[in-house]
C-alpha cells in the first residue's frame, strides 16, 4: 500500500538525524507500509532506531519484547531524552509505579512499552495488554526463538501464538547474530517474507581482530604488556567464570591498571552501578561473564578482550561487536587456550536430563493429567521434583509441544493476596448497586489473617458465580486506584495433555533424542569456533562465510590472521589419571545425601561440578569432593565413574 509517511522528514523530525544507516531505510518501510520485517544487523549499527522510528510513524501503541532489563534502561534513557514516550514495566518497579504507567499506556501517552518475555506469562499483563490497541511487536534479540540460535529461549516461541493473541497486525525482529539457518527459521515462525528480510552483512571494518594462543600462566603477563599500550582506554574483558572475573580484576588492579569484577553473583544494585560508572567513564575496565554488555552501548570501548574462550561463534560476534561503537578503530583479542575448552563442553552435558528424569516428568503428567486432561505445573517446583533444571525444564516443555502431547492453556497466579486500604465508606462512593455487592462479595469470600486476605475464586463462586476475568479486573481497578494492595504469587501453567500422542516409550526415546543432538549441536558449536581461531584463513572473512554476509568477499587485511600471526593452542597440562583417585571416596558424601537417587550421572556432575536441582536441595556444594575433577572432560569422568560403581 502506499503511505504518505516521509519516513526522512519523521527521522530529522523524530532525532535530528540526517541520514539512514545501511539497511534502515528498507526496513521502516516496510513496516511503515504494512509489512512485518526482519533487521539482522551488525551490533551497534542501528538495529534499535528500525523500531523507534516506525513506533512514532504508526497509530498505536509499540510493544517491544527485550532479553534484559539493562537492555531496556539503556534505550529508554535514549527515547525519553528526544522527548519520545516510551516507558517499561519490569520487576524493580513499584506497584505505583507500574499502576501510573499503565493507566499512561491506557490513556495513549505511551507510545513504546517495553517488556520481558517472561512479562506476558503474567496472568494480569495480558489482560491488561488485551485491551489495549498495539500497532507492532517488536522481538529484539530474535534469534532466542529459533532452536539453532545460540540463544535459545523457549519462552521465545510463544511470541507468534502472542501476537495472534494480542490481534497484532505487525511484528519487527531484530538481531546482530544470525545464521542463514537461523533466519529462516525466523521468518518463517512470524510469516514473513524474504523480500522483507534485511541483512546488512556482519564484517565491520574499523574493528581489529585478533587471536593469540596462550596458556593459561602466561595470558596475565601476556595481558598486563597489552593493556600498557592502551592507558587511558575503556575495554571489557570476558571470562567464563565468576571466581575468574573476580581473581582477574584483583590481579590488574595490583598491577595498577584499576579493573572491576562484574558478574550475576554480584548484588543488582552494585551491579547496576558498575554499570553506570562504566558508562560514565568512572571505570575503564570491566572484567566480566557474558552477564555484562546486553545494556550496554557506549561509543567509544576501545577494546574487548577475550581472558577464555567464547561459548559460539555468534557469541564472539555479538561480544565484540561491543566495540568501536563510535566508527573509530577498535581491538578485538582472544587470548586463547585449550584449558576452557572443557569447561565449557561440560556446560553442555550439564543441561542435558537424565532419562530417568525424562521418565519422571511423562509420568507426573500421566498421573495429574489423568482426570480431566488437564496438567497444572509450577516450573521451580517441578525442577526440583524431577531433577531438570529450570531451562532445560522449558526446553523440554516447547518438546512436547512440538510432538502434539501438549497444548498450553493459559497461566494463572495460584495465590492473589491483597490488603483492603480503603475504608467502607470509600468504596461505596466508588462502587454502587451491583458492582458494589461484587467487590463485597470478593472481600467476604476471601481468607482472612490479620491484615492480608487471599481471593478464594472457588468460593466466590458458590455465592458469586462470575468469570475469573471479572474478578482480576476488579482487583486490577481497586489497586490501581489506591483502593487495595495486591500482590501475586505462584506461577502455575496449564496444559490440556493429548494422551493420544503419548506412547511413552517411543516419546521418551525421541525426547532423549532431541536433547542429545542438542547436546551435539551445542558442542559442535565449541569446536567450530576453535576451528576459527587457528585457522589460517582472515578471521573476518570466516565471520563474514559464517553469517551468510554477502558483501565481503576477500581478506580483511588487519586481522592477525593478515599479518601472518596464525594462533596455535599450546598443549594442555598434564592431569593425573582419573586411574588414580579413588571413586568410592570421592563419591561417598554425595551418595550417602543422594540415597536410591545416585546414579553415575549425578556423581560424575558432582565431580565435575556442574549444578543440578538435587544438588541445591542436599546441599552438595558445600562437600570437599564437590567440582574436585572440574579439569577432566565429564564424559571421560562418566566412563570412568560406570565402570567402578554400578
């Protein structure tokens, strides 16, 4: 269709811009122009303005779905300093907070709403979000939906049933790390086109990569001359582990090059204020896990150092292309090692479930399920229970889905509890007739303690009958306007289970299936981006052959690679043989807490390190054995550890 949007006049207009980047011009309109749309860009070429832009050329509301809420502030600061109302709802709010920006949204004075995904699993949200007009979503991050992304999220693969859901006519997806296969897969998932699919090519000229191999005593030596010639220049440092963040910026900062530790074991609050002197130019360098640098966009980081190995290809992609933000040269250095290598491959095994796991969760929702088809589950609690970890539990979850056992339902807070702040004589200049007979009804039903009470729907019901939607609506309303203090609690998610589809045995087997050639896709990943660093081939043009970039089609000329610098990955330390530890010893604390569940799996984990829900509940972290062969690969452990305990 055609539209009268001068998408030049709204940029200048908009945020004084002058000129569109690569690849943003085709994308606002197209979805200026009634398309959905894919931008998948280079990180900090202007992913973010495809939307800002198009939000202020469209009628209503735009809804942007964000994987962080640093990610979030960061982008919103940049909004609401051009005088753009753009606002967030996120857990670090208030209820008075949250109230007045969703009265703001219902009243049109909101033109971007960012949220979590995990947002829209909330009960009183998407009723919330239902009622109101919503022009585009917005799914930054994109790549988190596709099971070949190196993201993956499951909560992601909701947002197509969403945005039907949500009569959304539009969607925009952004990403900086996709590869063709991702891509498609993307497109395909929210129906759009090839011709409405953006790629801008990932090679960026101005960013100096380079590859050193180095073991592990020598990269802080390595490190410290390096960083010499770089006084006075913001960087970031990565690292795979907390203690190693910590234990390296200790180390510089006795080297007087002052660094600071960032990691999610670190309180929010401090966490948000490393971030904020960072920004600010109050530190220069960070040594952090990949928990750091989603929210991040500071023009001029001048570095970024890799201590150990990336997780993936497009995690080193996205990583450093933190860097340079500003156009100016930036250096990009892996200092790589063999010795990470095994940390990172257990990861990997670390979230793959037992089968026996798999055979608990297919028969608790048997058993539930029995009665009326219908299986309620709170995710934390059932991790526990079966033993699989919470995100793995939601992989395994989008599993059933795909196989036809599952359908979801909707999801509910299991508790509402409230605190009645307004008097009676309050209420009733409010409520009138019926409706006021309605909110009495809700308060003389519900559990009463001192001050709180707990909504009883069943028996409501009995004296009430009414739909559950009215009953949140009111509630909404009266703690919206002061009236109440409502708090929520209990997840609960319901599926309709189809028992047609479960022949258990054959199910089981292809779930176990699915997560083994997830498990060796994940560790494919590892070895490709080994295969990476010591090739000799230009480090830029194997980025650009890995994305699928079309543009870039000879050596770069400024990689170490270039230079003739191919890395080689020295020898990895000796280790004593697995032969010589004593498995019965070893394994003796954590079989005697784990009981009739120990098997060879969750003992090798326990050597290895590697954290399970049963592990927190029998307090084995706190043992001497606890990760003591963290340096051995784990299946190497696990062979080991079949062959002496049965």
């Amino acid at each position: 269709m055609n539209n009268p949007i001068n998408i030049e006049q709204a940029l200048a207009t908009y945020f004084g811009f002058n000129d569109f980047r690569d690849g943003q011009r085709a994308v606002i309109q197209a979805v200026v122009n009634g398309h959905s749309s894919a931008a998948i860009f280079p990180t900090g070429s202007g992913k973010s303005l495809c939307y800002q832009l198009s939000a202020m050329c469209l009628p209503h509301l735009t809804l942007v779905v964000s994987p962080l809420l640093a990610l979030m502030q960061d982008q919103l600061s940049f909004l609401n300093g051009k005088g753009i109302p753009a606002a967030s709802i996120d857990s670090t709010q208030t209820r008075e907070q949250v109230a007045e920006i969703m009265n703001a949204v219902r009243e049109q004075k909101i033109k971007i709403l960012m949220i979590s995904v995990e947002r829209l699993n909330n009960e009183r949200f998407r009723q919330f979000i239902s009622q109101v007009a919503i022009s585009l979503l917005v799914v930054d991050e994109a790549h988190c939906i596709s099971e070949w992304g190196h993201n993956f999220r499951p909560d992601y693969l909701k947002l197509p049933q969403y945005q039907q859901m949500l009569a959304i006519p539009q969607a925009l997806l952004l990403t900086a790390t996709a590869t063709a296969k991702v891509v498609d897969d993307m497109g395909q998932k929210f129906g759009i086109t090839k011709e409405h699919i953006c790629l801008t090519g990932s090679y960026r000229a101005n960013l100096n990569l380079a590859v050193k191999g180095l073991t592990s005593t020598n990269k802080m030596p390595y490190l410290r001359e390096w960083l010499s010639e770089r006084s006075a220049q913001s960087g970031i440092i990565y690292v795979t582990l907390q203690q190693s963040a910590e234990q390296i910026a200790r180390q510089l900062t006795q080297y007087s090059i002052p660094a600071v530790a960032y990691h999610a074991g670190i309180e929010a609050d401090r966490r948000e204020q490393i971030q904020i002197d960072f920004m600010q130019g109050k530190s220069q360098i960070i040594v952090a896990t990949i928990a750091f640098g989603m929210g991040v966009d500071k023009s001029d980081i001048r570095f970024v150092v890799h201590y150990d190995l990336p997780k993936s290809i497009e995690n080193y992609a996205q990583e450093i292309g933190r860097a340079g933000r500003d156009g100016q040269p930036a250096d990009c250095l892996v200092l790589a090692s063999g010795e990470n290598l095994t940390t990172l491959e257990n990861f990997v095994y670390a979230d793959t479930p037992e089968d026996s796991a798999v055979l608990a969760l297919l028969s608790e929702m048997r058993q539930e399920s029995a009665a009326d088809g219908k299986w309620e589950l709170m995710l934390n609690r059932l991790s526990t229970r079966v033993n699989i970890r919470p995100l793995s539990l939601k992989t395994l979850l989008v599993y059933l889905e795909i196989e036809g056992v599952i359908s979801p339902l909707y999801s509910y807070f299991a508790e509402y509890k409230y605190k009645v702040l307004a008097s009676n004589a309050q209420l009733e200049t409010v409520f009138i007739d019926e409706r006021l007979a309605f909110v009495n009804a809700i308060f003389d039903t519900s559990a009463k303690a001192k001050i709180w009470y707990t909504l009883d729907l069943d028996a409501l019901h009995k004296v009430y009958p009414c739909e559950r939607s009215r009953v949140l609506t009111a509630l909404d309303y009266m703690d919206q306007k002061g009236m109440i203090e409502l708090q929520t609690k209990q997840m609960t998610q319901v599926y309709q289970v189809n028992t047609a589809n479960m022949e258990a045995e054959i199910l089981h087997s292809r779930l176990f299936e699915k997560f083994r050639l997830k498990e060796q896709t994940e560790v494919a990943r590892i070895h490709e981006l080994v295969s990476l660093f010591c090739s000799d081939k230009c480090l830029n043009l194997q980025l650009a052959e890995y994305f699928s970039d079309p543009y870039l089609k000879q050596a770069c000329q400024h990689c170490s690679v270039c230079f003739g610098e191919v890395a080689v990955l020295p020898p990895l330390p000796a280790q004593p043989p697995l032969e010589s530890y004593d498995v019965v010893a070893l394994t003796s604390d954590a079989r005697e807490r784990l009981g009739l569940q120990s098997t060879p799996i969750l003992l090798s984990r326990y050597l290895c390190g590697l954290t399970t829900p049963i592990f927190t509940q029998h307090k084995l972290r706190s043992t001497t054995s606890f990760a003591l062969l963290e340096k051995y690969p784990f299946s190497h452990v696990l062979n080991w550890v079949q062959t002496r305990i049965c």
